[in-house]
C-alpha cells in the first residue's frame, strides 16, 4: 500500500460506518467483502442517486447490503448469494432491515435471466468470471438513468498488468477485460474505473441512446 492510499484510508476510518463485528468475522474466516475505501464509496454512491430499488449481486455476509441500506433509508434491497451459510448469516446481520430486503438463495445468471424486475442501482459483487456473461441480463434490468457499480475490477494489479496473472485466474483475467471493454464501449452505459480498493467501475445507464 502506497502512502497516498495509507492516508486516505487512515481518513476514511474516522468516519464511522460499516459494521466491525462484521469486518472481524470476515477477516477470521476469509470471507470477501468491501475493502473499507469501496464502502465509503458505495456508501456515497447510494447516498447521492437515493435509489429506491437496489440489486446487489453477492450478499455474502451482509457488509455491503447494510452499507447501501443505511446510506438510503427508503432504499429496497434485493439481495442475491449462492452460498446457503453466508445467506443465513448475512439474515441475521441484517435482521432489523428485514422489511427492506429480499434475499434470494439462488444462482445470480438464472435470477437475472429471470428477472421482471427493474433497478435504480446495481452492485455487482459475485463471481468474477462471470461478471462478463451477467451483463446482457444486468443491461436489461436497469432503469433509465440507473447506477451500475461493479467491484474487484482490477484484480489486485492483474487486470491492468501491474503483477503477473496467476496461472489459475488467466480466464477470468481476460473475461474481466472484455467485460470492462463492453461498458467502456457501450453507447448506453457512460463508464468510469476508479483505482478505489480493488477496482470500482461505475457506469450510468440511458436506454434511449443507440
């Protein structure tokens, strides 16, 4: 970590959000969630947009749905993991905001490909791999002038070739390309990376535009 990012986060920390019972639980039994810059981020994010329905993309433990749910308090999560024990735990983290939350244990592509539903913002946090294949389907749940927000984008250095791939991450390298080439190139998606945590891309949504 270089000073720049040391400084800024040893700023971030002051502010106080997040959950640490849930940061401690994650770091002990390596469950990934937010790094704490791309919190505040989505924290911001949500708060600025005022969403009114969010689908977030990989619950996990719960960390980033209580994010967006305290940054936005009109805010309606509905909330995706495949994983049956991170599911039932992120319930119970997030148990006060059981009336806004809908959580679905289910595979991400199928929902998706199912989904009649339309969004005001989208957190994608799943499997990395599959970032690319999900965003047809991610495209067709938006709402005109929605807020599209993918993390890990940069794949600690690998994406942008900073440090070598590992041999086992090659294709989901190279996926992760093609899927930040689609919405850097799409004409309805208005894209920015930003170098926040582990990579955060950022996209606005306009149907109207061929």
């Amino acid at each position: 970590m270089d000073k720049t990012t040391e400084f800024i986060n040893s700023m971030i920390c002051k502010q106080k959000f997040g959950d640490e019972k849930m940061e401690i639980y994650a770091k002990e039994h390596y469950v990934p969630i937010v790094r704490k810059d791309t919190a505040n981020l989505l924290r911001i994010l949500v708060s600025a947009v005022k969403p009114k329905n969010i689908l977030e993309i990989g619950t996990a433990i719960g960390y980033s749905g209580k994010i967006m749910l305290q940054a936005y308090k009109l805010a309606h999560l509905t909330t995706l993991e495949i994983d049956y024990d991170r599911l039932q735990l992120a319930k119970s983290n997030l148990s006060r905001f059981h009336k806004r939350i809908d959580f679905h244990l289910c595979d991400a592509g199928d929902y998706l490909l199912n989904c009649d539903k339309k969004f005001d913002f989208v957190f994608l946090d799943g499997a990395k791999a599959q970032y690319l294949s999900y965003l047809p389907s991610i495209m067709n749940v938006l709402n005109d002038g929605a807020m599209f927000v993918a993390d890990n984008v940069l794949q600690d250095g690998m994406t942008a070739g900073e440090v070598p791939t590992k041999h086992k991450l090659e294709s989901t390298i190279d996926r992760m390309h093609k899927f930040l080439d689609m919405i850097c190139k799409s004409k309805n998606l208005q894209t920015t990376i930003l170098p926040i945590g582990d990579g955060v891309s950022i996209s606005i949504f306009n149907s109207n535009i061929s």
